[in-house]
C-alpha cells in the first residue's frame, strides 16, 4: 500500500525483495521485512522518505509555510504488503 511506499525508497524494496528471495527466504519473510522496516521510517521523525521528499518540493511550498518548518520523517500510514 501507500503505506510501504511513503516510507521506503523503491530501490531499498527492489533491494529487499531480491536479496531476501534469492538467499532462499519464502516470499511471506521478505513481506515482514519491508513491513516492519516500513513502519520504523514511519515513526522516525528525522529520516528522510520519499513521502518527506515529495513534500519538501515546490508543490507543497505553501503547506510548508503554513506549518512554518521543513518536512522531516515518515508518513503514519497503513502498511500492507504483498511479496
């Protein structure tokens, strides 16, 4: 979902997923692992994510200004994931 995704950068899932199930790991494990590393970065306020990059472009310059501050960490979010 969304959730895996705000919080992980697609090369880090392609990376995981790969790695995991080439060392012979069953797809389900790979699937935790992204899971719970997904929702570390979630409740890290200080990594940067692709959810905190994407709000850190000119796009959202005017929701910057009105919370007055750079946009930092995860995104709390629901995360499912399917390998």
């Amino acid at each position: 979902t969304d959730g895996l995704f705000d919080n992980l950068h697609t090369e880090d899932i392609v990376k995981t997923v790969t790695t995991q199930l080439r060392d012979g790991a069953k797809p389900a494990k790979a699937a935790r692992i992204l899971a719970d590393r997904a929702f570390s970065n979630s409740m890290d306020k200080k990594i940067t994510t692709p959810w905190s990059k994407a709000m850190s472009t000119e796009m959202f310059s005017r929701w910057k200004r009105v919370f007055g501050k750079r946009i930092r960490g995860g995104k709390r979010d629901d995360i499912t994931v399917i390998v």
